[in-house]
C-alpha cells in the first residue's frame, strides 16, 4: 500500500494560541475577549441583522441567547464564568449559523465550521501551551481500496521521534461524527496533551494515529449495504495499522497498540475492539455512540470474559453526566453489564455534557494507563 507524506508540521504553537490574544481586527472590535474572572464578551458586527444570537457548548442543547445590538451594528454579550478548557461557539445571523469572522481559531467539520474559545486555569492544564519539548503533526494521504478514495491520516510523533532510533507504542484514536481527522488536535489538543504527559514523565512517549471515522461517507445517509462500523473496522485492520506500522518505527505485538475515540469514535472503538482484541492491549471509549447490535454481534466475546480479559488488560470507559446524546445512564449501565459479565472495565464520570472539555480531560486522563511495563 502507497502513502505519500502530505505536510509536516509542528501544530502545537497555531492550535494552542488563545483566541483572547488574537490582533483584534482592523475596525478594533475583540472577540472573543476572555476575562480575569473567565467571563467572555462575543461581539459581531452586523448592522443590517435583523436578530443575531450566541451559541455555545456551555449551553442547553438548542438553546442559543440573543445578543444585543448597538447603534453601529455591533452586537455583544458577556456570559457567566466558563470552566477552564477549550470551548466551541458560533453566531446565529438571522436563521445563519456561522463562524465568529474574526477568530482564527476554527474548528472544521464535515457540515460547516464552529470557533474556539480558550478559558485559561489557574495553573496550566493538561492541554494547554506550555514550555515543553514538542512532538509533530503530519498528515498522511492513502488511496484506500476498502473506502474507494484517497484519505487522510493525521499522525502525532512524540518529541525527539525524528532524532531517535526507538520504536515506540502506538494508540489509534478517532474522532466523532461530523468531525474531520484533524479534529483531535484542532479542538481536543491531542498533540499538546502528549507534550505534556510526556514532559511530566506521567505517560509513555507514544505514536498517536488520528483515521478518518466516517468509512462511509458522512452525507451518505444510514441504510446503506455497509454498516459504517464495520467498514471502518476493515479500513483501520486491512489498511491503516499496516501502513501506519510498516513505515513509522512502531513497537510490535498486540501489547504496544491501543485504541480510543470519541462518540461515533468511542463506536468504532467498542466494534473494532470487541471485534479483534488480539489486537489491543487498551480500550479508550469515550461519550460512546453504542452498537445497535452489540448484544448479539459479540454475544460470545462477552460469554467468555476470561479470554477477553487476557488479551484486552484496559477497558476504559467516561462520560459526561449531563450528556443527553449517547444518554449518560445508558453508557453507565452498558458499563455495569460489563463488569457483571466478568469483563474488566472502569467508568470515569465528568461533570459535562458531549462536549471537547469532557473528551480532552477523557484523553488526559487515559493516555497516562497506557503501555506501562508490567
């Protein structure tokens, strides 16, 4: 299989930059402005918007708030304190949602694109720019037989990669639906989250592989003759881990690759896993999107813990208390069948919805579990 390296580039400088220390634009209007108290004032200008509204991630589901209008078409508002971490946003222009135009700092997804806003902690968190030796972000194009186009791959190399002559362990995580490749170092700061765990001597300098999750195509639509999950657990077995592993020096066996995602990545994740666990030593499933079928597909994977158990050492599962689309009391009582079947696995709860805080304190949290010599 052929694979071309696409761009290499250190993106933790660009991705990291907070948006409340972007050059405010040339008629002086700020936004996002990011207060001592974490409180943040939005502002637009759009002086023939009938109605213009702020939305985001902080918020009720489908609950945007109006903003206010001045006499030279500049519309503001100024929230409540916003936790410290990294939170998406957009405007509402009468019935439009688009992107704050004068943040840099945007997310892409496959159906438009929303903007970052960074809310400092006291202290540097886990994802945040700090003074540390920082790894790469390259991107990978591969023509693909099983998806029947050419794809990106996102790949991280831990700090000192280039210089080294070590193999290094590898996790694979994917992102969620309606998200891009780029969408784990773009909004989760993936890449920064490594730097530091790294630095700080809490996690083992590993190789981060970021696959495209939608196998088929996100404006494909559901009912088609290919379940996204199992092409996308064909796409990851038959064509990126042996790509991936025969050009980057990767440690081998079973016991040196994991694999996490988020959502419709904590999806993939659960399938592929289940499907192979001679593959993985480790399982991140983050704010799952559950298999519909995962009762009958793996119905004699979970009748045999013990031999599960064996090959799969980390089954590690978190999410959002508050988080109404994968249905928090679902994933935890999905979690309990487990642990009563006899397969091991951990629950972490956040206090948050299905949203990038959640994900990128999930990754934190679980990249540190990961590879340790036993």
């Amino acid at each position: 299989m052929k694979s071309s390296l696409f761009a290499t580039a250190s993106l933790a400088l660009g991705l990291a930059f907070s948006s409340f220390a972007q050059a405010p634009a040339p008629d002086g209007t700020e936004s996002p402005e990011v207060h001592a108290d974490r409180t943040v004032t939005f502002r637009v200008r759009a002086p023939k918007a009938g109605e213009v509204a702020l939305y985001g991630d902080w918020m009720p589901v489908g609950k945007p708030v109006p903003m206010t209008k001045a006499a030279d078409g500049l519309w503001s508002i100024t929230t409540a304190p916003l936790e410290p971490n990294g939170h998406l946003y957009w405007f509402i222009l009468d019935g439009l949602a688009v992107a704050d135009p004068i943040n840099p700092v945007i997310k892409q997804r496959q159906r438009t694109s929303a903007s970052l806003v960074e809310v400092p902690a006291a202290s540097p968190a886990a994802w945040e720019l700090r003074d540390v030796p920082h790894g790469t972000v390259l991107t990978e194009w591969q023509k693909s037989a099983v998806l029947g186009r050419t794809e990106r791959i996102v790949i991280y190399l831990p700090p000192g990669y280039e210089k080294s002559s070590a193999k290094f362990p590898v996790l694979y995580l994917v992102h969620g639906s309606g998200d891009v490749p780029e969408s784990w170092t773009a909004a989760g700061h993936a890449n920064l989250i490594l730097d530091n765990l790294i630095a700080d001597k809490k996690a083992t300098p590993m190789i981060v592989v970021m696959p495209a999750g939608h196998a088929v195509p996100f404006n494909a639509g559901r009912g088609g003759p290919v379940n996204n999950n199992e092409l996308f657990e064909q796409y990851l077995v038959k064509e990126v881990i042996p790509t991936v592993e025969g050009k980057y020096r990767i440690a081998a066996g079973s016991r040196n690759r994991a694999l996490a995602g988020l959502s419709m990545g904590g999806g993939h994740t659960i399938y592929t896993g289940f499907s192979h666990p001679e593959l993985f030593s480790a399982l991140g499933i983050f704010s799952p999107g559950l298999p519909r079928d995962f009762d009958t597909k793996f119905k004699a994977v979970v009748a045999d813990p013990k031999a599960f158990n064996a090959k799969v050492g980390t089954v590690w599962i978190a999410c959002g208390d508050t988080d109404t689309t994968v249905q928090y009391p679902r994933i935890k009582t999905w979690e309990e069948g487990l642990e009563k079947s006899g397969i091991h696995a951990s629950f972490k709860t956040y206090s948050g919805a299905h949203t990038w805080p959640v994900w990128r304190m999930s990754l934190a949290d679980f990249a540190p579990l990961l590879f340790l010599k036993k």
